[in-house]
C-alpha cells in the first residue's frame, strides 16, 4: 500500500481550513495539538497558513477510556493551553482518526478548561474505523487498512507516514 506523503496533504488541508473558518466567519482561531503528531500536523498547519500565534497541546492521557482494555502505559505529560479557550473558536488537531476515542478525551479535556464557541476537528488521516460519532471537518486522507494494519506519523520534519504490522 502507498501511503500519501503529509507534505502534499498539508497544503491543500490548509486552504481547505481557511476557507471553512471564513465560511463559518472565524476571523480569529485558536489552534490545539493533540500529542504527539497532533502537535506536529498542526505546527506544519500554522506554518502553511504563515501564522506564528501560539499553540496549544493537549496530553489527553488521563481522558482515555481504553487504557486498561488496550493495556496501554502512556507518558503522560502535561497539557499547555497558552490562551483562555472560554468562547473561543478553536482548531483541534490529531493525526489519525480511527476509533474516535482521543478526539472525544480530548473534547473532554477541553470543556474542563471551559466552554469554546466552537471546534472545528482537522485529521491527516482517516482510518475509517470508527466507534463513536466522530467526523473530522477538515482531513487530508481516507485510507482502508486491514485490521492488523496500523499507520504511524513521524515527525516533527519533516512529516512521514510508516505502515505497521501489528504483532499476532
């Protein structure tokens, strides 16, 4: 399988971004990461659009519900949210979208620190294999993988995608 290369999506994500915020009349937005590649999609995403503003990071660790199913010990690390989020319109952004979970922890994670006016979702990746209602507004690429199949963004540049075999 090829997988597509983020320094092609990102350009086209990025216009795809602005033109959605005007549309939806965000004239100021703030951006949010989610660790790790979140991070990474979203720096390469403010530097597309040629904006320095800061960026949030959510470590949204602690807000999972699949940790002891998947026997999963992540490092956690704080989260950092340099600006107030209270009815501010905010761009959450991850890597790869697939069960949903970690975007819902980190909706979670964020009305903790208050109530936005909005949230519009950008992903790199779909992986089309979802278990809670999530859709991302903005997204770079769908792909199908078989069940032992995982993708793995490394970074922060430049920005690549690997294939992983999961181990029986």
């Amino acid at each position: 399988m090829n997988l597509p290369d983020p320094q092609q999506l990102l350009p086209r994500m990025a216009a795809e971004l602005a033109a959605l915020l005007v549309r939806r009349g965000v004239t100021q937005a703030r951006f949010i990461g989610i660790r790790t590649g979140g991070v990474w999609v979203a720096e390469a995403l403010l530097r597309e659009l040629g904006l320095t503003q800061p960026l949030g990071t959510l470590d949204v660790s602690f807000y999972r519900d699949d940790f002891t199913r998947n026997g999963l010990h992540p490092q956690v690390r704080p989260s950092e949210l340099p600006f107030d989020i209270e009815d501010q319109h905010l761009v959450l952004v991850d890597d790869v979208l697939m069960s949903g979970r970690t975007v819902r922890a980190a909706l979670n994670e964020l009305f903790d620190y208050g109530r936005p006016a909005s949230v519009t979702l950008v992903c790199l990746l779909d992986l089309d294999a979802r278990e809670l209602p999530v859709h991302a507004d903005v997204l770079g690429a769908s792909l199908a993988l078989a069940p032992h199949e995982r993708v793995k963004l490394s970074g922060p540049a430049p920005l690549a995608l690997e294939l992983q075999s999961l181990s029986a």
